[in-house]
C-alpha cells in the first residue's frame, strides 16, 4: 500500500507507535510532519469531511493553549476552531492515517490496522 498517508508528529509517542505498525506490515507511508508545514482551510475539511468528525472533535486541548484561546467553550464556533488550527497546527489531534480505507485519528496507535 503505497497511497498511505499519515500526518505524523515525531514527538508523539502514539504517533511513532502508528508508524511503526504502518511499516511492520509493510507499509511505506507518506510522512507529513504537520506541525512543520501547517495545516490549509481546505485540507482539514476535507479530512474533517472523510473521517465524519467536526473540528471540534479533533481539537487537541492537552498540551496546547486551546483553553485559553476561548477554543474549548460552548461560543467557539467550528470556523473558530479551524482558523486556529491552521495558525497553530499543535491544535490538531494526531496522528491522522490515510489509506484507500478512509481516514482516522489513530489513537490508540492500534486502530490503523483498522485502515489496511
């Protein structure tokens, strides 16, 4: 399966554990490191409209300042929530796998073998 993507964060562990159950089964997927190359309006939606899930479900809120940022409270609306996770890709959750299968958030790690 070549027409494999997953939008990795190294410093993840979850992240790491996915990749490498992609390459234990053979699989050599296109890396992404999104948190260097950001994220697009249009890319998320996307992924947002593959996967069946809104922003909201894929803010990531540990480790991060959506709280603060207002991003966590009933106000905040989806196109708030993009915004920011194109301004700040961290606001993701990861990692994100895709496959012919679908897309989904691969947490845990396990849950990719799902998309093979």
């Amino acid at each position: 399966m070549s027409d494999v993507t997953i939008f990795h964060n190294p410093n993840c562990g979850t992240s790491r554990n996915a990749l490498a159950l992609l390459k234990e089964k053979g699989v050599q997927p296109k890396v992404v490191e999104y948190l260097k190359v950001g994220w697009t309006e249009p890319q998320l939606k996307g992924l947002f409209h593959q996967m069946g899930v809104s922003p909201r479900d894929l803010l990531r809120v540990r480790g991060t300042d959506a709280g603060e940022r207002g991003l966590t409270g009933p106000k905040a609306s989806d196109a708030d929530i993009l915004k920011a996770m194109t301004e700040n890709p961290i606001l993701v959750e990861r990692p994100i796998v895709v496959t012919p299968k679908g897309a989904a958030l691969c947490r845990p790690a396990d849950k990719v073998l799902s998309l093979l």
